[in-house]
C-alpha cells in the first residue's frame, strides 16, 4: 500500500474485499482525454468490517442476526484497466455526422454520373473536331475529283426479232457497254475497283432483262481506263406490250435502257488505302437498233459516293 492510500493494481486485484463506486481517476494521467492512454484509473473504496456482537453472546444468534450495511471506511485506491477492454457508448453527435456524410455521398454519386456524362460527350466532339480536320487537311492535300464516266457503244444481242410474231418465246439478251473512265484530274490519288459484291442490272421499262458483274482493276492517278462491263440474262419472256414498244422503239431508231451499277470502291491516299465503301451509278442509255453495232445515241448517268467532295 502506497502512503496516500492507494495501493498497486496487482495488489487491488488480489483483494477480495474491494466493493464500491467506482470513480474514474484525475491525477493518473494529466490527459483529458482518457482514449489516449493505454490504462484507466478507477478509484475503489475499501468497506468498513461489520461491528462486533456483544460479548456472551450466542453464536448462533450471531448467525442468525442480520449484517447490516456498514458505512464505506474512508480510503481510494486506484485501479488500472487496458484500454481494449474498456468499451464506451459513442456520442449522439456521431448519428449526425453520419447522416451527413451520407447524405454528402449520395450528392456526390449524382454530381460523378453527371460529370461522367460531361466528359464523354466532351470526349466525343473533340474526336469529330479531329475528324474534320483530318478530312480537311486531305482535302487540301490531295484535292480528290471524281473520275469523269462515258459509254462509248453498248452492243445488244439476244433481242433479234423481238417485233416479230414469228419471233421464239424466250429471250436470252446479252449487253457489252464499253465504258472510259478518266482519272486524270486526281494526281495524287487512285481508285480500287473491287470485282467482288458488285452489280450491274440492265432493264427496260422497269423488266429486268440481264445481270452481270462490274470488273475488278486499279486505276492510278492521272490514269484514263477502258473497260467492258458485262451483263446476262436468260429464258425471258415478253409481254405483247413490251414487244410492240420494243419493236416500235427500234423503228424509231431510240431504244431506251436503264443501267444501275453497284460497286466496292476504296480510295489510294499515298501509301495509305481507304476502307470499301459502295459507289451506286443509275445510267439511261438509247441505241439505236437492237445489234452488236448498236450505236448510242443518248447518254446521261448520276452517280452517288459517300464522300462530302465527291459527288458525280
């Protein structure tokens, strides 16, 4: 035991006689605040020894007698705790700091969605911005022009005697377009015709009459290319009308054809290639029998690219 009456802990916890209040102790550490140490001080006063029986009498009415409560015998003792043991209640406080702070989240969740949002759309213009003026800097460039397009004959077969009654009922026509195309206004870029996926359809009054393929080839910068372009049909049979207007067409030296074209194209920038994209030709074209020495006599053709620049 200490000289201000307190004793050790090791010494307060051996003793079985400790009963009390407990009070918490100011002068073992000097912190206000007793989380920051790694012990606690509890203060335990000691209780008085109940009061001697008379002397003489009977011990069994010693036994029998109830103890009365003694009042707590003057005196502190300290008792120290680890700090894990202790556990405390939090503060009101904090359920208010928890719902602000998870109201605050919750604020700040939807303010990140918009300003994702924000961004990606931000991301997005900056890629067209650079888009265009990656295609205006090819623009000015390279300068493309679009390839200047003529038939020069188209040779009929197959449609011999269509006028005629004696004439057979099925038709196979046959057409051989001879076709020039001038790149001579590109000097820095080719075209890639692809064979492959193409079409080209020759119709008359809206009946299909033959089908065929576009020709696969390069053409180079400031190159002029004739080719033939091809189309097929087989086991056709005519109308009475169709006949008639078809007979008399050719009477008339003009016999109207539709022509539509259909054809993979990619662009050669340098050593760079552009991907396929499908170029659509419409022609009407007039000849003026229906032979292999066909002449044209009336031409005119539209065609659509998917370029801003290119328009035929």
């Amino acid at each position: 035991m200490m000289n201000d009456g307190r004793v050790h802990p090791a010494a307060a916890a051996t003793s079985s006689d400790f009963s009390g209040e407990m009070n918490q102790s100011q002068s073992a550490y000097s912190s206000s605040d007793p989380s920051s140490s790694p012990l606690y001080s509890f203060h335990f006063e000691k209780p008085v020894p109940p009061p001697a029986l008379p002397h003489g009498q009977p011990k069994q009415q010693q036994q029998q007698q109830p103890q009365k409560p003694a009042p707590p015998q003057p005196g502190t003792y300290v008792v120290q705790v680890p700090k894990d043991k202790v556990f405390r209640v939090p503060p009101p406080e904090n359920e208010r700091l928890f719902q602000h702070y998870t109201r605050r989240a919750k604020r700040r969740g939807g303010c990140s969605c918009l300003r994702a949002c924000l961004y990606l759309l931000l991301a997005i213009l900056c890629l067209a911005v650079l888009l265009a003026v990656a295609v205006g800097v090819v623009y000015l460039v390279y300068k493309p022009r679009q390839p200047a397009y003529s038939v020069v004959s188209l040779a009929v077969s197959g449609l011999a005697g269509v006028g005629n009654a004696s004439a057979p009922g099925a038709f196979s026509p046959g057409f051989d377009a001879t076709v020039r195309a001038d790149n001579g206004r590109n000097g820095k870029m080719g075209v890639h015709y692809d064979g492959a996926g193409s079409r080209v359809a020759v119709s008359y009054e809206g009946v299909s009459l033959a089908q065929g393929a576009w020709p696969a080839f390069y053409q180079a910068p400031g190159n002029v290319t004739v080719f033939v372009a091809k189309a097929k049909g087989a086991g056709l049979r005519f109308s009475e009308r169709v006949r008639g207007q078809m007979a008399a067409a050719e009477r008339l030296r003009s016999v109207p054809f539709d022509v539509d074209v259909k054809v993979p194209v990619r662009l050669q920038l340098g050593g760079v290639k552009t991907w396929a994209v499908s170029v659509t030709v419409r022609c009407a074209i007039a000849v003026d029998r229906l032979a292999a020495n066909a002449k044209v006599v009336s031409r005119s053709c539209s065609a659509k690219v998917p370029f801003l620049f290119w328009r035929i």
